[in-house]
C-alpha cells in the first residue's frame, strides 16, 4: 500500500504517463461514442404504393403536414414489457391472431404480429389475459413493416381511451 501511495504522491500535472492516460481515456469514450451509433435499417412498407414518388413514405401520408418533425407525435411513447395480445381483422377472420404490444401511448400503440395488414386496416385488439366478456379496442393500421420473422404495426386509436383501458396494455 506505502508503494503504490508513493507511487501517486511523486506524479506531477507535467508527468508524460498523466497525460499517456488521459489521452487514452479520452480516445476510448470518443471510439466509443462514434462506434456505438448503429445505422437503422430500411424497413419494407407493406401495402404501400411508392410508384408516384420513391422518396414519400406512404406511412406518414395520413398525417397532415407540419412545419418541424418533431411537433407530429402528441403523446409520449412509453416502452415496457411486451404485452401479450389477440388480433382480429374485422373484415376477414374472427379467428384471432397472437400479438405483442410493444411500446403505446395515448394515441395509439406499436404491434408485433405473425402477418402483416395493409395500411388503412381496421384491426381490434384485446389483451390475451383479458376474459372473453371484456371488449375490444378498434386499431388503425397507419404502417406496417418486416423485421425479421415478425411484422410490426403502427396503429392508431379509433377513439381516445379512457386511462384504464390504456393501462391494461402495459
């Protein structure tokens, strides 16, 4: 202990192994920051027609254009657990589909589900918990993407839900 105390107690702010450590520090957080930032990958829109025009995403088409990004998402998102759900097209089956809700907010809810659904589809979900008596809730599909053996849908609230109708999807 007396060494390594003597060791420290004899180093000055002119020392070259200060300043050796320093400058690896230093060069490990900035490697760290430049590296650490993973590209997004492009995501195949289902049911989207892009032959107009290649570079509009036909999923943010239902939104109303605004001067900044930023100010088109009006509830915060909130991530947590996946929460089971079943999935049924109004329109085709009422054979339900299991599903994962994996992040919501008060206006609408991101889906993982077996198939995909065209933009525009209206979808009704229930927690897979729930009783079979408890109704469900009428979802928008606004986008719909692949991601490896799943798809994700971004959907919408029919309405708006009471506070502990949100809450019983995590």
């Amino acid at each position: 202990m007396t060494q390594l105390m003597n060791l420290f107690s004899n180093m000055t702010i002119t020392d070259p192994a200060i300043w050796l450590a320093v400058g690896s520090g230093l060069v490990v957080v900035f490697l760290f920051l430049l590296l650490g930032r993973r590209k997004r990958r492009q995501a195949k829109i289902i049911g989207a027609n892009n032959s107009d025009n290649p570079e509009v995403n036909p999923a943010d088409a239902w939104l109303q254009p605004t001067k900044r990004v930023d100010e088109r998402r009006k509830a915060t998102r909130r991530l947590g657990v996946p929460t089971a759900i079943s999935i049924v097209d109004s329109k085709k089956s009422k054979r339900p589909i299991d599903g994962f809700v994996l992040d919501r907010s008060s206006g609408g809810v991101r889906v993982a589900a077996q198939k995909p659904f065209p933009a525009g589809s209206t979808l009704q979900i229930r927690p897979a918990n729930a009783s079979d008596d408890s109704p469900r809730v009428i979802i928008i599909v606004r986008s719909c993407r692949e991601v490896g053996d799943h798809f994700e849908l971004g959907c919408q609230f029919q309405e708006e839900l009471p506070w502990h109708v949100l809450l019983m999807f995590g």
